[in-house]
C-alpha cells in the first residue's frame, strides 16, 4: 500500500521557503524585523497621553462605575461600628494596590498577544510555545508567519521540562482548554451582570430625591434603559466612541472631587486605613459577618478583568499611564470621601454614593453617573463580542454571525444572536433579583474566578513565554492565590444569595462550547484518518475515471493536508469533475492576524495534467474572514503566482524524474530543494512551492531560473490560459454536510452530548454556505455520516 505524503507534510522539503532559507538568509532577517516592528512600537510622550486618554473610555469605564454599589454591598444591613468602616476602606485600598495595579497593570498586561488581551489570547500564546492545541491542525510553515512569535528552549531547562510534561499527555491539554473555556464562560456572565448592576444602580440614584418612587419604577427605569442600550448595539462604538473618554475622565474628576470635599467636610481620620492594622481589627471584629463581606468589597476591583479583554486598540504603555495617573488616584479618593461620609452616617450605607454627592451637583452627577454605567456596560459587551470572536477561531463555539461595525478598526465587531441572548439574561437578571445586594454577589462570584483562571494561565505563561525563574512565578502565584482564594472562599457563603446565577449561566456556556469543540474535534479526526489515497487518485488518471467539464470546482475542507473524503464519495457518485479542482481549507491560528501578502498557501496536487491544487486560507482570532469576490481574486493571483513560481523553479531543478512509491510507480513532478526526485518513502504528490513571500536567490541562482524560465514559458503560459478559461467558464462550491452520530455501543452521556446537544446545535447555528457568503445557485452539498 502506497503511503501518502502530501504537499503540506511536515517532512517536505519543496517549499518556496525552504528552498530560500537554503540560498540566501534574508527573509530570515526581513521576518525578524516585521515581528519587531509588531511588537515594538514606540511613541512619543505627547501621542502616548492622548493613547492613555483615549483608553479610559475604552479600558476603565467598568472599574471606575464600582464606587456606585461597593459600599452598599459590603454593608447592606448597615454599619454598626464606624471602625468598621476604616477597616473595609483599608481592604478596598490594598484590593486596588494588588490586583488592578500590581497584578493586571503591571504584570498580566505584559502577557498580551500583540496587543490583544483576554483567556484566548493567553491560550494563543501557550499554544504557540507549546503543542497543546486539541486539534492538531497545525504546519511548520505557520511558523514562519511575520506575526507568530515563540521561544525556543534548551532541553535541560525547567520551561522545556514543563512543555514535554504539557504535550505528552492529551488529558493535560484538555484541562487547559476546559480552564480557558470557564474564564471565558464567567467573562460571558460577566456581560450580563455588569449592565444589570451599573445600570441598575444608576437608576436608583432618582430615590435619593425622590424618596416615594418604589423599586418597581427603578427597575422599569433600569430595563428601558437597558433595552434600548443592546438595541443600540447593531450601529457599533465606532460613531459614539468618541464621546467615552470624555464622559469617563469626567467621571473620574466628578468622583475625585467629591472624595476631596467628603474628606475634608467628615473629617481626615479615614486616611488612618492606609495602614494595613486595621484589616487585622475588622477581621477580628466582624467574625464570619466580616468575612463574608468580602464578597462586597471585591466588587471593587470588578472591570479589572474587562481591563485585560479590551486591551486590543491601546499600547500597554498608555493603559498603565491611564491608570497610575488618573484611575487609581481618583477611585481611593472616591472611597475614601465615601467612608468619610458613612462615619457620619452610619445608616445611609444603601445609598451612600448618591447622598455624599454636595445638593448643588447632584443632577449633573447623576446624568454622569448614568453615562458613565452605559459606557462601562458598553465596555464589557465589547469584551464579550470580542471572546466569541475568539472562541469562534479555535473552533469553540457554534459558528454565529459577526458583523464588523467600522472600517476603521476590526476589532469593533457586533455579534447579533449573542447581542440578544445576552439583553435577554440582563433583563432577566434586573427584574428577577428581589435587591441590587444579590446581583452584587452573583457579580463577584464571576469575576474572582476569571480571576483564578487568569492567574493558572499566568503561571504557564510565566514559565513558558517569559521563562522566569521559579523564585519569581512561586512569588506572583502566591500572592495572587492568597488575596484571590480569601476572596472565592468569601462568595462561596453568597452561593445561595445570587452567588449561584453566574454559575448556572457559565455551566450551560460551558456545555455549548465543550460540546462543539468536541463535535469539531471528532469532525477533523474522521477527516484526517480517512483522507483519500494518492495511489487512487493516480490510478484514475488525469480525467479521474470522469467527465471534465470546463469550469472551477471549489471543493471546501478542514484538512490543510491530503485529499478529503468526501472527494471520493463525489467522484464515486456523480459522472463529472470541473476541468480544475481547488480544494479549500479556511484555517486560524493563535496567532492574532496573518497579513493578507501571507494569507494564502497553493499547492499542486497530482502531477500537473489533473490541474488539482490545494488553497489554505490562514486567519488570525481577529482578522475578518469574509467569502466574497475579493477572496476569489486574491485566491487566483496567488495560483497564477504560483503557477510561475514553480515553472522558475522547475527549471533550476538537474531532474525531472517520477518517483516510485511503494508497490507502484506513479508519476509526480514532487522536487526537493537540491533538485532531486521525491525518496521512496514520500507519497507522490506534487512539487509544493508556498506562494507567501517573494523568491530572493542569489546572482547565480538567478541566471539559472532565468536561463531555465525561457524553456518553460510555453507551458506556464498554456496552463495559466487554461485557468483564466475554466474560471470564465465558472464556479461550483462543493460544501461537506458531515452528520455526526454516536456508536451504538457509546455511554449514555456521549449520546446525549452528540446526537441532541451537537445535533441541535448544528441545527440551529449558520450553515457554512452563508459564512462563506455561497450563492445558492453554485452551491452543491455532499452528505456523508460518521460515527464516534
């Protein structure tokens, strides 16, 4: 039996780029300097303030609306000891140090891929630094990419220890999944619970002058205001963007000031909870009633997550300039004008916010106070959009729509069935909650574990990206396993009081997305383990035992390498193929964009008179895929290059010579870099030349391909005729319609994941004729039906 080597094998030595790795060494010198130029953006201190500027309305709109509902929450019975309030001011102040400041600013912004935050672009990172991808989809050629920066590591080190122990056990990679896909599912809670409470509020600041108004009417208030905020989504932040940055440093002027006047007007003594003594007071004080108020007091460093998630459109170096300036002075202000207030007035802890507000601004500071909720809500919907996007790249949720809203920058993007689900929940969560107190403790339930699963994610990335010494990951784990497991311990006795909803809504996230990464998972392997032999396909010959009629079949596949099968079951069936076969593979990578000059690989498949060939379209987690007649013009320029390119180097080549394979002889035209023929132990495909980057020979190298070129001009020049006709003729898209099934013989919970919740899900989802934007009129499906 013939074994099979395809074009994309790992172990071919035909590639354009190997062969110009081999001449000469400056693509090597051209790739390093675009990857620096990625990662290594400089700005001038005028450009950097007007960065950090334009970040608050982006970045901080979410952890600056906290000092709205933290107080409420830490007390919502009240304050018995106004000691009490020093001690909870003095744990807000050591939270803000910790987590926003020291971990997040400081350290985990650090961790971005190439500028893009959140638990995917975490995962992206480990991905590339080790192999833990469940679907191994991968080739070496990907590395090569401008924007796919890894490490390399010395075998004794404890990094390349720990990578070896990650890839050598396929449980340990789908721990890892299921980690980032829970941060991922409580950042989705996240984007319900934030609106709900910010909005919510808001909103019920009108009671402050308005006494006689019943909750009925806030929530009322709370849920129009909401509905018309998600109805507004579809238009995307592009047109209202510019309004955030001013309403939020307006915001954190408004607050600041106000702390200043509280503190000054109540008196200074509050200042004595910078001192970290008065923790140990309030703890020994308060018992289990001052423990469980954690759960209150984290709500202030919630938005610190959505701090990581947003990072996409600002340099690291301008959030942390926002920060240190501005965000972080002004909310220690604004809590420490606030317990100023309360030890004043011990009773007034539910509203504490709105009646330390000075009578002559209080209208203009609720006006303020209800744009700022919707910007920070509009900040964390973002965020959400965002990580579907991203799950959507690594095959982790059902394929949905994604509009993109500006043309300005991509990452702006509007996710319609999510949109509404999400309005929907937040409704749901708004008008369900007997008090503003119970979506606080769901709230605070969601973000310390996105916390948690950001730290485990930090520990690998530390050891793996960074390569720190171990002294250094022992001391940022345990500081942020300290503060973060006192605070889950904390929400863990509200699991009964709102605690419990962030769990419910991430649990059933969490099956969706398992399930159908599970469902693609098994889709690729089926693909992979029955990829049509080349031996058959040479023995049908150029005609493929078929009829060919003119025309471009465009045959659409996961596989990056091999001849799928549902080829076979095409050319069993049906009594024609196009004069030309593409076979397609749309396939993304951790890496966070491919350039559009890299986007496209062609290969041949078969020697050259089947006019078969193998396009794989590569894309980033944030790069717009869009089937249009753009893709199919830049999919044929990069043919018609590679038709020239492999010509060029066919006439450097000493031998044009078939290779045997196996039992039979069969002919390729599959050459290595040094012109020889294909070995014996290599399937006969096809000379494989990788249309990425532009050829760079040396002098000599150069006359040959030149001298050579003339000789085979006639045959470039009839086979790219021979395309322009068959396109002219037109295109058929040939779509797989895979069915999965579980065996007969299968436990009763894999039937239950594959033949109704997968089933159902790939109801329900986007088929891929209309991701691919496939008229309907060229569109042909073939089914075929597998079990697992």
């Amino acid at each position: 039996m013939a074994s099979r080597v395809d074009s994309d094998d790992g172990d071919n030595k035909g590639s354009m780029w190997d062969l110009d790795q081999k001449l000469d060494q400056p693509m090597d010198e051209e790739a390093g300097r675009l990857r620096n130029m990625y990662r290594e953006k400089k700005f001038s201190a005028l450009v950097l303030l007007r960065l950090a500027y334009q970040s608050l309305g982006v970045v901080y709109g979410d952890l600056g609306t906290s000092p709205l509902y933290v107080f409420y929450n830490t007390f919502p019975h009240g304050v018995k000891d106004p000691e009490d309030v020093i001690g909870a001011l003095s744990l807000i102040i050591y939270s803000l140090t910790l987590v926003p400041l020291l971990k997040y600013v400081f350290v985990v912004l650090r961790a971005n891929d190439n500028g893009q935050g959140g638990t995917f672009a975490l995962y992206s990172l480990l991905c590339r630094h080790a192999e833990i991808k469940t679907i191994p989809n991968q080739h070496r050629t990907d590395e090569e990419l401008t924007t796919y920066s890894r490490s390399t590591f010395h075998e004794k080190t404890f990094s390349a220890k720990t990578k070896r122990w990650l890839e050598e056990n396929s449980t340990r990679k789908r721990a890892i999944l299921i980690l980032v896909l829970v941060g991922t599912c409580m950042v989705i809670g996240d984007g319900i619970l934030t609106p709900a409470i910010s909005v919510l509020s808001a909103a019920g600041g009108i009671k402050v002058i308005q006494p006689h108004i019943s909750n009925g009417v806030v929530e009322l208030l709370a849920v129009v205001t909401l509905v018309g905020f998600f109805s507004m989504q579809r238009y995307g932040t592009d047109r209202v963007s510019w309004l955030f940055a001013p309403i939020v440093l307006l915001w954190f002027l408004l607050i600041g000031g106000i702390g200043i006047f509280n503190i000054c007007h109540y008196g200074s003594d509050v200042l004595k909870a910078f001192s970290p003594v008065y923790i140990y007071r309030y703890f020994r004080r308060g018992g289990k009633a001052g423990w469980t108020s954690l759960g209150g007091i984290m709500l202030c460093i919630t938005g610190t997550e959505a701090l990581f998630a947003d990072l996409a459109h600002f340099p690291v170096s301008a959030v942390q300039l926002a920060f240190t300036l501005v965000v972080f002075p002004c909310l220690l202000l604004a809590y420490s004008g606030q317990a100023a207030y309360l030890m004043n007035n011990l009773n007034h802890s539910h509203d504490v916010f709105y009646r330390s507000i000075p009578e002559r601004i209080f209208w203009p500071v609720f006006v303020v106070a209800t744009l700022a909720a919707i910007v920070a809500s509009q900040a964390t919907i973002t965020a959400t959009f965002s990580i579907i996007k991203q799950a959507l790249a690594h095959g982790c949720f059902p394929r949905v729509n994604v509009v993109y809203t500006s043309k300005k920058f991509i990452g702006q993007i509007y996710v319609p069935d999510i949109n509404w689900i999400l309005m929907i929940l937040c409704i749901a969560v708004t008008a369900g909650f007997e008090n503003q107190n119970q979506i606080g403790n769901a709230y605070g339930t969601a973000v310390v574990i996105v916390f948690l699963v950001t730290t485990f994610l930090m520990i690998l990335i530390m050891i793996l990206v960074w390569r720190c010494h171990w002294i250094l990951v022992l001391l940022f784990t345990g500081l942020s396993l300290i503060v973060e497991c006192t605070y889950f311990s904390s929400v863990l006795f509200k699991i009964d009081q709102g605690g419990w909803v962030p769990l419910v809504i991430a649990g059933a996230f969490l099956i969706i997305m398992y399930v159908w990464h599970y469902g693609t998972l098994k889709r690729y392997e089926f693909e992979m383990h029955s990829k049509v032999s080349m031996a058959w396909i040479l023995g049908l010959g150029p005609s493929l035992g078929l009829v060919r009629v003119p025309g471009v079949g465009l045959v659409y596949t996961e596989l990056a390498s091999g001849v799928p099968h549902i080829f076979s079951h095409f050319v069993t069936n049906l009594p024609a193929i196009h004069s030309v076969v593409i076979f397609i593979c749309v396939k993304y990578l951790p890496v966070y964009t491919v350039p559009e000059e890299e986007r496209f690989l062609v290969k041949r498949i078969g020697p050259k008179n089947f006019h078969m060939f193998r396009c794989v379209a590569r894309y980033g987690y944030k790069d717009l895929h869009k089937k249009d007649d753009d893709f199919e013009k830049r999919l044929f320029d990069s043919l018609f290059t590679f038709v020239r390119l492999e010509s060029m180097m066919e006439g450097c080549s000493d031998s044009d010579e078939y290779s045997l394979c196996g039992q039979q002889t069969q002919q390729s035209s599959l050459l290595n870099n040094n012109g020889n023929t294909s070995s014996p132990n290599m399937d006969s495909t096809i000379s494989s030349v990788d249309s990425i980057v532009p050829l760079k020979y040396p002098p000599h190298v150069n006359i040959s391909i030149r001298s050579s070129a003339q000789v085979s001009n006639n045959t470039e020049v009839d086979e790219l005729e021979f395309l322009n006709q068959s396109r002219d003729a037109g295109m058929v898209h040939i779509l797989g319609n895979t069915i999965v099934r579980a065996s007969r013989d299968s436990r009763l919970y894999k039937k239950i994941a594959v033949d109704y919740i997968y089933a159902f899900l790939r109801k329900i989802c986007r088929e891929n004729s209309v991701i691919f934007n496939v008229p309907h009129e060229s569109l042909l499906n073939v089914g075929q039906i597998f079990y697992v």
